[in-house]
C-alpha cells in the first residue's frame, strides 16, 4: 500500500507535511527518568507506573508532570447512523455540558479539563454508503480545527469521540487499511452491511489513507487526527479512547508508521472489533475493565494513573 499520495497542491497536502516532518521523542528525558526511578523504586519496582512516568518524559521533553490534563470529546453525526443514533448525539453532548455525565463525575473528582467540541452536529457528514462523507477542503478543515483543540498549556491529553450508533465508520477505515472482513472490525451485526457497501464504493482509494478518511471517517475523525499531530508537534503526550480515535490513528500510521508513537490505548472495550483494532495498532490498553462506555470515561481513568505515576516520581530520594 502506497503510504502518502502524490503532491497536488490541494488541501491535504499542508497535512501530509506535517505528518512527514514529526521529531522524535526525548531519550534524555527517558534516560533521567530511569536513573530517578532506580533510586527511588529499585530495579522493575514501580512496574508499569515507571513505564509510565518515561513515556510523560519522553514526549513532553521534561522531568514528568502533569498539572494541565485535558479530556477532549469530538461530538459528530453520520449520514448512515439511523435517525435515534444521529439525534442522540446532542442529547449527549447537552448531558455533559450540564454536568451530569458518567464523564463529568470522573473528571471533577480527579480535577482533569474536560472539553466537548460539537462539529456542526445539525449538518451530518455524508451516508458513506452513497458517497464520500467529506469533501478534501472540509476534512482538512476539519483535522486544522482538531490541531487547535491543543491549546491552553495543557501538558496531557485523552482524545475521544461522543458519538452513537457509528461504529460503522471506524470499521471501514480499519476494513480498508488492514483487510480483512467487515465482521472482524465492526462491533455489531447491524454495521456489517454499511460497512461492506462503503467498502464496495470507496475501497480503491485505499492507496491513500487521508483519502480513506474523507470518504469513510466523520468530522470527529478528522478531528482527531488533527489533536493526534498537534500533541505531537506540541510535545503533549496523548491517551486515545474508542473507536474513532483508534480510527484517526490508524490512518496517521498509516501516513507515518511513527505518528502515534507518542499515544497511548487509554482502555480496552471488552469487543472483539476494538480488540482487532488495538492490534492492528500494535497497542496494548493501559486498562481493560471490558467498559462499552465511549465518552471518555477510560481515557480520564488512564489519565489518573499518569498523574499518579508523575506525583509518585517526585518522591524525595532515599538517604
């Protein structure tokens, strides 16, 4: 598979230099950290905490920290969800602007930024089963208003969707990147069916991963791709969570097999489809307690074990 497509001079191609251009992480940072980390803990003492703690250090270039953690939700609706699917969308992100949501409770208790960002919910990407769901301006758009979504000093960020009844299009790009059959990558029966006519319509564009996205992903896709490379460029470390921002990943990696590296798989689903995905990703979640709940809840979770790890690295040496 072709990774990048030709130079064009169209909207995507201030995307694909970015993608191409990406700096590596700090191994100074990395190698500090280990040296504090065997005096404080031992040889292996502080497990996956330590992990942890090197990744903080490694992508945000400095002693780990986090003092700025925020959860972004992009809010999008699909021309192929059904009508209750694409209306409980608002509903969602109107449950969470009020405070009342399973997400809102987490990020209150442990003091972590939480952002919904509604993409034009009223005007619902195209039915990818007909046509493309975006046209090449609008999804550079889109991935450009993603990008600013990482602003504000922040120091760690989850990226997740507030989405329902769309798990159609995530499978479609994972069908279309990695093969295989619609069943594997969707995670219910009725998706199959949307998932397979796409494919059908859109499946030669494969040859170029940003095209996969404008025609398969929504504007929450889209979006997210652009949080993943501003973090990057930013020297933010992320936490993905759901579906969709595996999607977004996949089509980066694909651009970049190094795009990702600074991300982490904040949670496991407890699906056989997003089991497929993370490795298809070559991710393991950070935790796995078989949630379906795809609003941020586990990338909020994962973003209190870095926090822990980062306060448990400023411990004072031993004597």
């Amino acid at each position: 598979m072709t990774k990048s497509g030709p130079v064009t001079g169209l909207p995507f191609d201030d995307i694909r230099a970015v993608v191409a251009s990406l700096s590596d992480g700090d191994e100074r940072a990395v190698d500090a950290v280990r040296s504090r980390n065997l005096q404080l803990f031992g040889a292996g003492g502080a497990g996956r905490l330590g992990d942890l703690c090197e990744w903080l250090a490694e992508w945000s270039g400095k002693s780990p920290s986090v003092t700025r953690p925020l959860v972004a939700l992009f809010a999008g609706t699909h021309g192929a969800q059904d009508e209750a699917a694409r209306a409980d969308v608002p509903e969602q992100v109107s449950r969470i602007a009020a405070g009342g949501a399973p997400i809102n409770q987490i990020c209150s208790a442990q003091e972590l930024g939480l952002k919904v960002f509604d993409l034009a919910l009223a005007y619902p990407v195209g039915d990818i089963t007909q046509e493309a769901a975006l046209s090449e301006r609008d999804c550079a758009a889109t991935i450009a208003f993603g990008m600013e979504a990482v602003s504000g000093g922040i120091d760690l960020m989850v990226a997740g969707s507030c989405v329902s009844g769309a798990g159609f299009s995530p499978a479609a790009i994972f069908l279309a990147l990695h093969g295989g059959t619609a069943a594997q990558w969707a995670g219910n029966n009725d998706d199959v069916a949307i998932v397979e006519a796409a494919i059908a319509l859109h499946g030669a564009a494969s040859r170029d991963p940003l095209e996969l996205l404008r025609r398969l992903g929504g504007r929450e896709t889209a979006a997210i791709a652009g949080a993943i490379l501003a973090s990057r460029v930013q020297h933010v470390p992320m936490f993905l969570d759901g579906p969709h921002a595996m999607a977004a990943a996949a089509v980066l990696k694909a651009l970049n097999p190094h795009a990702i590296a600074h991300c982490l798989l904040a949670q496991g689903h407890g699906t056989d489809a997003c089991r497929a995905m993370a490795d298809a990703l070559e991710m393991q979640p950070l935790l796995d307690f078989s949630m379906r709940l795809e609003t941020g809840e586990g990338g909020a979770l994962a973003m209190t074990m870095a926090k822990s790890a980062a306060a448990m690295h400023g411990a004072e040496l031993p004597a």
